[in-house]
C-alpha cells in the first residue's frame, strides 16, 4: 500500500494511543523499527522514532501493519480509555487513506469487512498522488505556490472532517489560482487572468494549452464547482472524492506542463 505523508503522520498519532508495548510489538512484528539510531530511546520521544523509520519502510511492510491493524481494531479499541479517542484517530486514518485510494467496504449485511481494499489498481512504486503533486508545486517556482499547496491541505483537512461542501471548493480555488498564476507568469493582463475562464483562453491563445486541453480542464472546473450534490448512484464521499481527484489530476497537468517547459 503506497499511502501519503499524511496517512503516515495520522497512523503514528493513533499508535500513540496505543499501549506503548503493544504497539512496539505491531511494528516489530512487520519490520519497522522502534529505536532511534543511537539505539538510545531517551534521544527523542518514542513516537518521533516511529515516525522516522515508518517513513522510510518500505510500502508493502507499512500495508502489512495496517490490514493487520483492520484485523484487529476492536481488540485495540478496547485497550484504549477513554474509547472515543481511539474512534477519532482511527477515523482520521480511514478518512486519510480514503484520500489515498483505500477504503474498508461492507458486506452484504452492511458490516465493515476487516481489511483495506483500493478503490482503483495500484502501481507499485508509485508516489502517493497528493504528495507528488506538492512537490511539482514546490518547485514550479509560481509565487502563489504556497497558496495553491495550503487549499490543497485544507481540502484534505476538509474532507476527514466530513466537510464535503469545503472539500471541493477548497480543491476548486487551488486549481483556479494555479490557471490563473501560470497566466500571470506568461504575461496575461489582469483582464486576462482575473477569472478562470478567461485565463484558460489566453493559456489557449500562447500555446500553453490546446483547444481539447482547454475543454477537459474546463469541464473538470464546472463538474466541482457545484460542490458535493452528487448524482444518483455515488455516496456523498464517493462523489467529494472523485471530483477533488479530478480537480487535483487537473493541477498535476499544469504544473507538471509548467515544470517541463522551464527545466529545459
């Protein structure tokens, strides 16, 4: 399971809760490391080391722990008191890992199986779509780049909060601002990049983008502007994830593009 820096930070918080021992077990059990490597716990806390050796193992261990930790949730879950803190972090990471493509599904009972599956195929190796797509902004050099990446945490902020509405536009307005951006950087007149439609014309009009380009970014922008009134057949999450993916997928092309053409 290849999961964002995110889902990352959410699991060690959870852990956290957990009975120090126990958790020291789970993690040895997959082969992540719990000493810091001065193989001298009293260098920093605990939980900081299991932060840094969680990032650095590899994505099949890290999934082992957490199908293992699905497996077993009500036995962790009644270890922990009060209870309702175990229910927040263990909630935060699902909602996390929703972001990442994994989700736990029901039966046909309406019962949550014991296992995270993939929304869509997994690619081996590949960087999770969030974190791949702030470091293309990072680097893009575009001056509201920090802008761009904190609607983009605060969409996903959004989203574990269930605030689907916020989710979307906050995903939304970090793709207008960065079509609105690389307009501005390639000398479009404030007329020209004040609205999105407008900077989509012009990125048009330089050969930045052509006209089917041009209608596939649009449609994306009209299909979340609405927000979270899904069509028939998607859950409400279902829908927020969806459209702030294809919001997303719409920011990697730009910059990605952007990033291209000024590292020639």
């Amino acid at each position: 399971m290849e999961i964002s820096s995110r889902s990352k930070y959410s699991l060690c918080q959870l852990l956290e809760e957990l009975n120090r021992t126990d958790a020291t077990l789970l993690l040895e059990k997959h082969g992540i490391a719990t000493q810091d490597d001065q193989s001298d716990w009293r260098h920093q806390p605990w939980i900081m080391t299991v932060r840094d050796h969680l990032f650095v193992a590899s994505a099949a261990r890290v999934g082992d722990l957490l199908q293992e930790f699905a497996r077993t949730s009500d036995a962790w879950r009644n270890n922990v008191s009060p209870r309702y803190v175990f229910d927040q972090r263990w909630e935060d990471l699902r909602m996390c890992l929703s972001l990442d493509g994994f989700f736990i599904p029901l039966d046909e009972y309406g019962q949550p199986l014991k296992c995270f599956v993939p929304t869509e195929p997994q690619l081996e190796g590949i960087k999770p779509f969030d974190d791949e797509l702030s470091t293309e902004i990072g680097k893009s050099g575009i001056p509201t780049a920090e802008k761009i990446i904190d609607r983009l945490e605060a969409s996903a902020d959004a989203f574990r909060r269930s605030e689907m509405n916020n989710c979307l536009s906050n995903a939304r307005i970090a793709l207008e601002t960065l079509v609105k951006s690389v307009a501005s950087e390639l000398g479009a007149k404030p007329e020209q990049s004040d609205r999105f439609g407008a900077a989509l014309t012009f990125l048009v009009k330089t050969d930045y983008l052509d006209r089917g380009q041009e209608k596939s970014l649009s449609g994306n922008y009209l299909l979340v502007s609405p927000g979270a009134h899904r069509p028939v057949g998607f859950s409400e999450q279902e829908y927020v994830r969806f459209g702030r993916h294809l919001a997303l997928s719409s920011c990697y092309f730009i910059v990605k593009k952007w990033n291209g053409l000024h590292q020639e």
